[in-house]
C-alpha cells in the first residue's frame, strides 16, 4: 500500500497571523518593477485569497490598467525581487506576535510518525515561505527540495502538480492537500488529490469550503482526516 503524501499550504493553513509586511513589498516591488504607481491597499482589494505571489501581482496589475503582454515581460524577475524585499523589510520587524496554528508542531509530528510524507505547497517565494517557516519552528518538517512555491509557476494547480512530481511521481489517489480556501479545494480536485479544508482566520461563510472531502476546524482534525485518508 503506498503511503499518503500530505501537501500543506501555509497562510491560514499553518500561519495564522496576518502579516502586513508582504503586502509591503508587493507593492514596493511592483512600483519598482513596473514604472506604475501601485495603491498601499491594492493587494487587499483584489481576489489574493488562496493564489500565487505572481497571480496576486497580475490582478493588481491589472487593476491598475496594465496588459497581461506588460505584466508578463517582467513577472519573474519581480518574483525574485518581491521575496529580497520582503526577507529586507522583514529583518527588521517584530514577528513576535506571528501564531502557528495551535497544536501544529505536534500535529506535523504525529503524521510524520504515522509515515505520512509531508510537503510544502504555497503561493509565497520559497524565501519567504521558509523565513515564515523558521520563525514558527516548522521548517525541520518540510524539506526545501520538496514543495513548490510561489514564483515557479502562476496557477496553484500547477505547484501541486509539482510537488507530485518532485515526491517522486507519487500517486495522485496517495495525495491530499491541506488548505483553507476555496482555490485549494478547487486546485486539489483538479489534480485528483484528496481534498482536506480547514477553517482559519480568512474564511469567510464556512459554505465556501464545501465541495472538500473532509472540512475541518483544528491541527487535531487535520491530523484525524489525514489519517483517515492513509488507510
């Protein structure tokens, strides 16, 4: 029987707290990138719930009247400079107030136990989803060589597809992802992945997580659901 491979988001996933920094650079970065004025709350006022750095940064964009020909002539090279921006802006803040999900150490740590491989899947620059992890004292359960991240690709499909493949080819059917929005179920089910959903900060109408195999609302549900799924 092949083990489950668990692929884990991380904002509102993991990560609970909302981080004012990010958006920060987003915007710095895309003024600087681009030669456009970019609005201070243009990152919250387009759909980012769920995307990829480079998918949040073409809605905004967008909105501010450029073409998809103008944004994609320098998309990665601003992934690249969006994550140095936020690793500078972050060096000095005080992420002392930055909460994991409760019980999310000891979680990760049962389901490694219980032979679940487990991986990265998030919409942020690998720098950043790594200094996140760091800080929250997560990052011994997720490999850097596994996952995928934000700036290799611009659909959220696409990273769980990755991270399949870089799992080994591993079965679609041993897959699911953890996440709490409605683009991760969306993008799990796509994939043909096991879809698990779980509540956070973010989520708005707990209907919105419907269409997920499992709905869950803590670390410790994750874990049952997980589990559950391994059998």
């Amino acid at each position: 029987m092949t083990a489950l491979l668990a692929l884990f988001d991380l904002d509102g996933t993991l990560f609970l707290t909302h981080d004012p920094i990010s958006g920060q650079a987003l915007v710095q970065t895309l003024e600087q990138a681009y030669g456009r004025e970019v609005a201070r709350d243009a990152p919250a006022n387009v759909e980012h719930r769920g995307l990829t750095a480079k998918r949040i940064a073409r809605n905004v964009l967008r909105a501010a009247g450029l073409t998809d020909a103008q944004i994609d002539s320098y998309l990665d090279p601003w992934c690249t400079l969006y994550a140095e921006r936020y690793l500078e802006l972050l060096a000095d803040a005080d992420p002392t107030d930055w909460q994991a999900r409760p019980g999310a150490g000891e979680g990760l740590a049962r389901l490694q136990r219980a032979g679940v491989r487990l991986a990265l899947v998030t919409g942020n620059p690998e720098p950043i989803a790594q200094a996140r992890l760091q800080r929250l004292g997560l990052a011994g359960f997720f490999p850097p060589e596994e996952g995928a991240f934000g700036c290799e690709a611009e659909e959220r499909a696409a990273l769980l597809e990755l991270a399949r493949l870089r799992a080994g080819d591993w079965p679609a059917e041993a897959t699911a992802e953890v996440g709490d929005t409605p683009a991760d179920i969306t993008s799990a089910k796509t994939a043909g992945f096991r879809s698990i959903a779980v509540s956070s900060p973010r989520t708005g109408d707990r209907a919105e997580l419907d269409g997920a195999d499992a709905i869950v609302d803590d670390m410790d549900d994750i874990v049952a659901a997980l589990l559950d799924a391994a059998r």
